[in-house]
C-alpha cells in the first residue's frame, strides 16, 4: 500500500536526521539542565511574590 511507503520514506529520513544531529555531550547536558531547573525556581518565586502582593492588596481594599 502506498501509505507504508511514505510512511517508510518518511523515517528513514527521520533516521538520516537524527545521524547529522550534534547531540550535548554529558556537560552540556548538566549544565542545560541546571539553567531550566533554575529558571523554573526563579518564575516559582516570582509568581509567588506577586501573588502575595496582589493579596495583599485586595486584603487593603477589603475585597
């Protein structure tokens, strides 16, 4: 059936990608990983900070 053939077409030329890609070697990975988890801390801390303060400010106007 010709939708096996594209099909198959398809992800050998997904596979020949995958060779040409330069994967992080194992520093780079701990590193990259690193920056994620700190950035995600930081918007956590932030988002926490600015709920309070828009609590605190609702509990100002007594809504």
């Amino acid at each position: 059936m010709e939708i096996f053939k594209k099909a198959g077409a398809y992800l050998s030329g997904v596979g020949e990608e995958a060779k040409r890609v330069t994967w992080p070697n194992k520093r780079e990975l701990w590193e990259s990983t690193l920056v994620v988890i700190s950035f995600i801390f930081i918007l956590a801390v932030a988002t926490l900070v600015f709920d309070k303060v828009i609590e605190f400010g609702l509990k100002l106007l007594k809504v």
